[in-house]
C-alpha cells in the first residue's frame, strides 16, 4: 500500500513542477517577447511622421489652383477658336447662317404653297418682295423658296416608297436605302447640271444653290401624291394624278425661273436681252422646268405594279 502511495506521488510530481515553473515565468523572464507594444508605438511614429505630409496636401492642391485655372482658361479659348476656324471654314460651302430664312415658315405658308404646286393656274403675282433689298422671309411671301416643303417632301417619298414596297412584298431595308440614295444623287446631279449650265449662259442672276435645291426639291409633293394616288385606286390613277403634277410642277418652275433668269438679266445689263443670248436663257429655263417631270417619273414608275 505504501508502495502504490508512493508511486502516484512520483507519478504527480512533475505536474506540480510544470506549473510552479510557468507560475514562476510570469513573475520572472517570459519565454517569448511581447512585441504589441513595440508595434503600436511604431504604428503611431508613422502616423507621426506622415502627418506633416498629409497636411501638406491642401496647401500642394492651393498652389495648383492656378495651374489648373490657366489651364482651363488655355483650353476655353483654343475650343473657342476652333469652332470660329470651323465655321468660316464651314460658310464657304454650306452657309449655315443663312438657312434660318429658308426654313422661316409656318402652317399657313405650307398649305398654300402645296396648293400652288399643285394647282399653279390661278396664281398671277410670282415676284418675290424685298424688304431693304433683302428678301422677305417664305412665311410673309407665297413666292420666296423655303427648304421646308422639299426636306419633308424627300423624307415622306422615301416612307411612301416603302410603303408601295411592303405591299408588293418587296420590302428589304437595303432596297429602301437605295431608293433613297438614288433619289438624293439625282437631286445632286440635277442641280450641279444647273449650275454648270448657267456658268455656260452666263446668266447673271441672283439664284443660289440653296435655291436651285428647293426649286428641284418641289417635285417630291407631285410624286407623293402620283404614287398615293396608285396605291389607292391602282395604275391609272397613278398615271393621271402624275401627268397633272407633272404639268404643274412644269408651270410652276417655267413662271418661276423665268423671272430670275430673264428679268434681273436684262436689269443687269440695263436693256431688254434680245438675241441669241435671250433664246439660250429662254432654253435654259424651259429645259430646266422639262426636266422635272421626267425626273418624277424615273423615280416612281417603279413603285407602282
């Protein structure tokens, strides 16, 4: 029994040795060095030293104010300076300034100026009024060119168009765009032919291409209404409801451009034109009012089966 007793006491000893041991560590040297201490205090030295340099930063940003200042100031103007650059450049082909006038109308204008393209038989006074030597603007004057009424009339042509398309089922997008493409360079090649041939007349006039290209752009309402007219009651009313805008717009053009051409060619040159000179005019003015209706048809026969 003794010897048991003995036994379990030798057995715990080392227990008991363990945790004087550890108890006496705590009061002596550790095993391992606290280092949380050393790491904070370390911690705050940085904040301590990057204090100053980020407190540095508003006063870098003030000193940049300038900087930043002249640099957007440098770069207003140059922007300034290039939209100018670009519309003088810009007014040489296209005078943008200038195309407010033709685009100066209202409801009123617009429907007695289809009613004129349509029916052109009545209407007597075809002069254009000035106002100070500058025309008036198309809403104070029936006889003044607009843009208005060719612009919506290409764009309706070309809905029309897909219109007369789909109900034929031959509607494609790539078909549509070649509609429209086409009828643009005809537009273009219409009225470079004009330009050209009034260089060769030598016609001194005051048309501009902007009015050459509202006066070429009249025909859309006639087609418009020649293939409407086809696709409501069929082929034969496609071809009369066009012979009838083709006279018209034939009417239109003649009375229109004969004033231009003929009147301020003899106000220039101070006489009645006479001669040669006076039937190339004349021509010139009848081929360019022909040429209308030919162009309507092109554009539209196709369009009704």
């Amino acid at each position: 029994m003794d010897y048991n007793v003995t036994q379990k006491a030798f057995r715990h000893q080392p227990n008991v040795r363990l945790r004087k041991s550890s108890m006496d560590g705590s009061d002596g040297s550790q095993l391992f060095e606290d280092t949380s201490g050393c790491s904070s205090k370390t911690s705050q030295q940085r904040n301590q030293a990057s204090g100053p340099q980020s407190a540095g930063f508003p006063g870098q940003s003030v000193l940049s104010d300038p900087v930043s200042n002249l640099a957007m100031a440098y770069g207003s103007s140059l922007a300034t300076q290039g939209k100018e650059m670009m519309d003088r450049n810009l007014d040489r082909f296209i005078p943008i300034s200038k195309l407010k006038y033709y685009f100066a109308v209202d409801t009123l204008y617009v429907g007695k100026k289809l009613g004129l393209l349509v029916f052109p038989y009545m209407h007597e006074n075809w002069e254009v009024s000035y106002q100070r030597d500058t025309p008036v603007a198309p809403r104070f004057d029936l006889n003044a060119p607009d843009l208005y009424i060719p612009a919506m009339g290409f764009i309706t042509y070309v809905l029309v168009a897909g219109l007369a398309l789909g109900t034929q089922n031959r509607f494609s997008p790539e078909l549509l765009g070649v509609q429209a493409s086409s009828a643009l360079v005809w537009l273009i090649m219409e009225v470079l032919a004009v330009l050209l041939s009034l260089y060769l007349v030598t016609v001194n006039t005051d048309l501009t291409t902007i009015d050459l290209l509202a006066f070429s752009g009249y025909k859309y309402v006639g087609m418009i209404v020649g293939v409407v007219a086809g696709l409501i009651f069929g082929r034969p009313a496609y071809y009369l409801s066009l012979l009838w805008c083709c006279a018209a717009i034939f009417v239109f053009m003649t009375r229109t451009l004969r004033l231009k051409l003929l009147s301020e060619a003899a106000a220039a040159e101070g006489r009645l034109v006479k001669g040669a000179r006076n039937q190339l005019r004349m021509y010139l003015t009848m081929s360019i009012a022909a040429a209308q209706p030919v162009f309507m048809f092109w554009l539209t026969y196709h369009l009704i089966t």
